[in-house]
C-alpha cells in the first residue's frame, strides 16, 4: 500500500521481525547534557540510576553523536531525519538587525514555515494508526505544526511561545499531561516526545539535589549542574515506571539522545568553550540508547559511530514504514539484530545561533564536521586551518595532529565534499 503526502514517499512495509505488533515509541532528549554526564559513562559524581538502568536494558551506543551543535536544529533533525541543510532550520533564532517587531514576526513565522514543508515522524506514523504527543522543548509553533495529534506547547506568536511556553513545564512540574495522554491513547500505539527543559538552564534543582552535589572544592555552578542532571534522571525514573505500571513496556521502543553537549563553566552560569554550538565533542557527542524488550538485545557498543539522523528511520522501520527518500540515516534495528553497518563515517554541520537568511542555512554555517573511525576531521567556513583529532586516544581532542596527517586530512575532506558541500 502507497501511501503519498505532500512531495515524500512512503510505503507501509509487510508484517516483519521488528513489527509483528506496533510498538509504542517514547522518545527521550534531554537538553544540554555532556555526553560523559551520567553514572554509566562513568562520571565520577552525577548520580543517574534511572538511566543507568536503562543502559543495562539498551543497546547502548557510546559514540553516539547529533549533526548540529544546537539545540533547535538538532531536535529539527530528530523530528523529520533531516540534516540541517536539508530542512533549513540551522539556528534558534533569526537575525533581528534592527528589525520592528511586526516584521522580525514575520520573519519568524517564516523560520517555522519549514517545518510545513517536509515530513514529520507524527505524520508519518500517523498513516499507521499512530497518535502522538508532544511535550518540552519545540520551537516550530504550535504541536500541531508538527503533527503531532496531542501537545502542550501553543507556540509562536502566543506569549512565551518562542521554544516551548506551557510545553517547558514538564518534568520540572511533574508529568501527569503525559500520563493522561497515555491513558487517552487506549489500544491505539502512541509517539510520546519527552523533550524537558532539563538539565538546561536555569539551573535551580531541588534543595535536597543541590546540597547533596555540595562539597568543597566544587564550585556552586557546578554543583547545580550536577544536581539538575539527577533531577532529569529522576523524572525519567517517572516516565518508565507508568509505562511498567501501566503494562505497556514490553511493547515500547525507547529511544534516548541529548540535543547538544554542556560543559559547565566553572565560576558562572552558562556553558564553557568546545561545547554547546561547538565542532567538538563537547557539543555534538551523546550516548544513544534503544530499547525493546524482546526485539532489541541489551549490549554495550563502545565502536560503531550512530547519528541523530538514524532516530527517524530507526522508530519508522520498528513502526513498520519505510523512511523518505530524503532521509540519509540508516535503520539501527538491522544492526541491533546483528548485522554491520556499512557505513563507516558521520557527518554534521554547525551554525551560527542567529539566522543570517532563512532559505539559505550556508550563509550562517560556521563548521562542517566527519568522523571516521578513531578520526575527526573539523572544517571551518572560512580561512582557518582544519583541525584533525583523533578522538579515541583523545577524547577531549587537546591535540590537533593536522600538520602531521595530510593525507589524512585529504581523505576526510574528500568524504565530507561529497556529503555536502556549500
């Protein structure tokens, strides 16, 4: 059965292995995290037991990274399995430049107007009996403009509506808008977005989680962050004990993945250098976490490079469809089930905060990014060197070795030329 929306293509795919039945999908992101901040990267304070937890129930992927360094593009990304060049939403704002109100409006309504213009994980499900749910972070106006069939945030112009108004509550104010959804949703399989505003900014945790990441020597900034990590943790422990409560786990695909790294400063609030809307692996790396009791076997997977951009064509292949012809990640379900992956380098682009021009995300691209193996080659979009790491033996890349590697460099450049070149 085909099935035509808009300009993509889609085609319901035959009983499989992988969706004998539906399964529920809950997507899970936190926000601003570092990829080393939790108990099972092996962080030396950050209690997270909740997702510890699930790491044992997962296959776990460590190296596990997002294209773009922030977070309205990145979550862009996850919804539609898009590159940010693809879909044009490549920063979190457009550039006001001394715009009046009524027409940076305007300008802004534009920004959203992408998200008309392509498919969304919602609407695709939905043409397989799926309902949906967003809550936490969303930029891109109202739920509905996502298609979402449920949703918290009202979206832009209302008051607040900028990233999430009434959307951002959640976690922070407890959960129950998505237990009542997952009661409403009945025998119908369900797409839950749970995007909290945690562990971001502002970084107030309760009282009892900020005194107990208190000690000397650590600064009061960072003691807060530390606590805001176990709050996000805690309400994930929420989310998963209803779905066990409610009999709905063995049939539920949980997906896990942080919209851009965070690096804490150390004596004020905000993130650090090589972070947040950084090439480095401070800003674009994050463990990615499957699980699916019965279908996914629990394993730790410490070499394979995975990509955001392999979320949507993951969940459509567990739901069942086959991702559009635009989407260029693959389906990690072939390789949970054993089979390699054949391809061998990651890619991703990084953008300015503010939108230069709203059709043309290269005017305001500041990097461009591939790894490969233990190697990354970072590519600036101007007259600065290239940088290469390699990211194995050096994680927290101290050592450019690009002077020494030019056939290195050459081969990269190569590889990254043929996935985009602006």
């Amino acid at each position: 059965m085909l099935i035509r929306i808009a300009t993509a293509l889609f085609v319901i795919l035959p009983a499989a292995a992988f969706a004998a039945e539906k399964p529920n999908v809950v997507m899970i992101i936190s926000d601003d995290q570092g990829w080393s901040d939790y108990g099972f990267m092996g962080h030396e304070a950050i209690q997270t037991p909740t997702l510890d937890q699930l790491a044992q129930q997962s296959e776990v992927f460590t190296r596990g990274y997002v294209p773009t360094s922030l977070c309205r593009p990145s979550l862009s990304t996850l919804i539609t399995g898009l590159y940010t060049h693809q879909h044009k939403i490549s920063g979190n704002d457009p550039d006001k430049n001394g715009k009046p109100a009524d027409q940076y409006a305007a300008v802004r309504e534009r920004v959203i107007s992408h998200i008309d213009k392509v498919q969304t994980l919602p609407t695709m499900l939905a043409t397989n009996g799926y309902v949906s749910h967003q809550s936490g972070k969303w930029w891109e106006g109202n739920w509905r403009r996502g298609g979402f069939t449920a949703g918290m945030t009202r979206g832009f112009p209302q008051p607040g509506g900028r990233h999430g108004d009434d959307g951002l509550k959640i976690g922070r104010e407890g959960l129950q808008p998505i237990f009542d959804f997952i009661d409403s949703a009945g025998d119908k399989p369900f797409f839950l977005w749970y995007a909290p505003f945690l562990p971001h900014e502002p970084h107030y945790p309760p009282a009892r989680l900020t005194n107990k990441y208190k000690q000397a020597g650590r600064s009061g900034p960072v003691a807060r962050y530390y606590a805001m990590c176990e709050w996000f943790d805690e309400t994930c422990g929420e989310l998963l004990k209803h779905l066990d409560e409610k009999g709905l786990a063995e049939n539920t695909l949980v997906v896990y993945v942080t919209d851009n790294g965070w690096i804490q400063k150390e004596k004020s609030s905000g993130h650090a250098a090589r972070s947040k809307m950084s090439p480095y692996e401070g800003g674009i790396r994050t463990p990615i976490m499957l699980r699916w009791p019965g279908k996914i076997k629990p394993s730790r997977d410490e070499q394979t490079l995975v990509s955001s951009i392999d979320l949507a064509p993951t969940i459509l292949a567990a739901c069942g469809l086959k991702p559009t012809s635009s989407m260029r990640g693959v389906n990690l379900l072939e390789h949970t089930s054993g089979k390699p992956l054949t391809r061998d380098t990651i890619y991703g682009d990084v953008y300015a905060h503010d939108i230069a021009d709203i059709d043309r995300p290269a005017t305001s691209l500041l990097h461009r990014w591939c790894i490969s193996g233990d190697w990354k080659l970072i590519v600036p979009n101007g007259k600065e060197p290239a940088e290469l790491y390699n990211v194995v033996e050096d994680p927290w890349e101290k050592n450019n070795v690009a002077a020494k590697n030019n056939g290195k460099i050459a081969d990269l450049r190569t590889k990254l030329d043929a996935w985009w070149k602006p």
